[in-house]
C-alpha cells in the first residue's frame, strides 16, 4: 500500500530579541515569529517544515491549519509538485507574503518526508554537488548600535567568519560613515557586505553605492523596495558595487523580472519564504540560466528554515554564501536536537552539510513547548 499524508499539526512558536541585536532599517525587532509544521505519514515518518512568520504565527498556522492541510491529508507525499500546484492555486493574483510562507512550511516538510523515506539527505534528492561544507558570512550587524555591533564584530572574529554583513539605514550620510566605522575596525581582511532593507530612492543608494565600493564591499542588498525592477536596473547602470536582492521575493513568476532584467549579481531567496524547497529550486535554477550567484536568505528563521536552506545551498550550482545568523536566538540554537548550520560549529569558517536523511534534524520537544506563541502580538 502506498504511505499517505496522515496528520498534520503546526506549532506556531515566538522568541523575544534582546535589545538592539536585531536592529534594521525597518527599525528594531523585539521577538521573531516560525510557525513548525510537524507531518505524519502513514508508515511513521515525520517530517518538518517552517514558515517564517515574523509577527503572528498563530494566523499562519490557521491558514495552513484550514486552507493547505486539508489538500494534503490522504495524499501521496512523494507527489511534491503536484501538491505545490495544488497549494498554489488556491491563491489569486501575484503570490506573496504569508500565504506562500505557509505553502513553504508544507512543502519543506514533504521534502523532510522523501528524504527520510529514502534514506538520503535533502540535498542528494535535489541532484547535489557533493559539498560537504559550504562558505559562509556572520549576520547581521546592527545598524547604529554601538556597543552591541563592537560585540557582534568580535564575536564573527572568534568564530572564524572571513565575511560578515551589517545593516544600513537612512540617512545616506549616517550609511556612508557606519559602515566606514566596521570597515576601519575589522581592517582589510575580513570581507564585508551591506543590507539596506529598502532604505533608499535610487539617488541615495547610489551614493552609498559609490562609498561601499571604495570600502571594499562585496555587494549591497535591497537599497530599493522590491518590486522596483526599474529602479535596480538605473541603479545598477550607476555603480560597479554588485546588487543583492530576492528575499522578497516569494514565487517564480515575480522573481523572473528582478532576475531577467541583469540588475542584480546575487540573488537571496529564503525556501521557508518562498514556497519551500521547490519553488525556490525553480527560481535559484532561473538565476544560474542567467549568470546570476544564489546566496540563500536565512534572516530570523528558525532551525528547520536554516536547515533546508543549507541543503538547497549545498545542492545548487551557482551557490555563492550562506547566510549564517549570529545573534541569539533558541527557534535556531535549542529547536532541535543537535543545532545546524549554527555560528558556533564551524569548520576552518564554513558550514558542514548534514547527512543524514531528510533534512537531518529532530525537533527538542521541551524547547518547543517552551516556545508556544501564546497571544497574536
């Protein structure tokens, strides 16, 4: 008899942020939001997914809860693309946001399913490379704080992270001399990268551009808001800096323009973000088409998110970085058993790949429970 869908249950979990540890553009973050999904199937295996779900994961497990789930349950896991079509069309217009958050945590977990079944880890069943570490770079340094950016550096240097990113705000000029600030403490040896967070119009992005590029960065990440492809491309014809850009990005068909319009030389797409594992495959194989590096989104993730965007890392070809999160957090550090892709474990300042099947994780109960979101704020 084949194995079917039996259970499905989230766990929407939240986690506060101490202060100043995840400061941005947008301002400053004092919890993070996952919603775990936890699937069953018929012969015993479980497999897990994540969404991120950065404000309210109790309204995103109700979605999957009472939209996705019920598509799924009696159903043949092994059949991922045929359940991804079939999650996907019960949206309308341009896919976005929490919706596709919550089709990635089914689908990671799918994923989690074959390879476990299997007896293979995710990132053989995607093909594979046959990495068994991957390169890496420290996120994120905060954006104007002083004393806790000082900590964060050093704290990337005991690590061995060659490459480290810190977060850029408004105003320009306040930019410009931040990251002035890190690249005179860490000196020439250490690679640095910026992230802005939509920060600027294209005028300002390129005069911060123009600064990075005489402080050595590797590339600048979402100056612009997201959809304005227009604007990459004249800021792109501006400055040598490499554009970053694609953690907004949810599902192929929006990403396709960013990609194809040669603005952007990296291209950051988180799987717990944008339709798990199979729609960020499609979009990160669309980007190699054109030349572009992938360097996939971690951000506030939790440790099945890290996970499965190590195997996706570890698997496609035009693999540049892997973003590896640096400031505390138990939805990374405690969630499961033994940590992945943790700051903590390096080797010689890289990543090892799991392999074990599936994604290689088992969840700690206690810690989950720990975390229940208890209230929609």
């Amino acid at each position: 008899m084949t194995m079917r869908i039996a259970e499905i249950r989230t766990h929407p979990l939240a986690m506060q942020i101490a202060p100043g540890e995840h400061k941005t553009a947008w301002g400053e973050y004092s919890s993070i939001g996952i919603v775990l999904v936890e699937m069953r199937t018929t012969d015993g295996i479980v497999g897990y997914g994540e969404a991120l779900s950065r404000r309210n994961p109790r309204s995103s497990a109700l979605l999957i809860d009472e939209l996705y789930a019920p598509l799924l349950l009696g159903e043949d896991p092994f059949l991922i693309e045929r359940h991804w079509q079939s999650m996907f069309r019960q949206m309308s217009g341009r896919a976005g946001g929490v919706a596709m958050e919550a089709i990635a945590a089914l689908d990671i977990a799918l994923w989690d399913i074959m390879g476990r079944a299997l007896g293979q880890p995710v990132h053989r069943l995607l093909g594979g490379m046959g990495r068994e570490r991957v390169a890496c770079y420290g996120s994120a340094i905060s954006w104007q704080a002083e004393e806790t950016a000082a900590r964060q550096l050093d704290q990337c240097a005991r690590q061995g992270l060659k490459m480290v990113k810190l977060k850029l705000g408004n105003p320009a000029d306040e930019a410009i001399f931040w990251a002035r600030r890190v690249r005179e403490r860490v000196g020439s040896g250490v690679a640095l990268c910026a992230d802005a967070n939509w920060a600027y119009d294209v005028a300002d992005a390129a005069k911060v551009a123009a600064a990075l590029v005489e402080l050595d960065f590797a590339w600048l990440e979402e100056p612009l808001i997201p959809e304005d492809v227009a604007g990459y491309s004249r800021l792109a014809a501006k400055t040598r800096l490499r554009l970053a850009a694609g953690e907004s990005e949810h599902v192929g068909i929006v990403a396709r323009d960013m990609i194809a319009s040669g603005a952007i030389g990296v291209f950051q797409p988180d799987c717990a973000r944008a339709g798990g594992i199979t729609e960020t495959r499609r979009m990160v194989t669309l980007a190699d088409v054109y030349g572009v590096a992938y360097a996939p989104h971690v951000g506030g993730g939790g440790a099945v998110s890290a996970a499965a965007n190590l195997h996706l890392a570890a698997a496609m070809p035009n693999f540049l970085t892997y973003e590896c999160m640096i400031f505390p957090s138990a939805l990374r550090t405690e969630l499961t058993i033994e940590p992945v892709a943790d700051a903590t474990a390096l080797l010689e300042g890289e990543i090892v790949v799991p392999t074990k099947p599936g994604l290689g994780v088992e969840i700690n109960y206690d810690t989950l429970g720990r975390l229940r979101a208890r209230s929609t704020s």
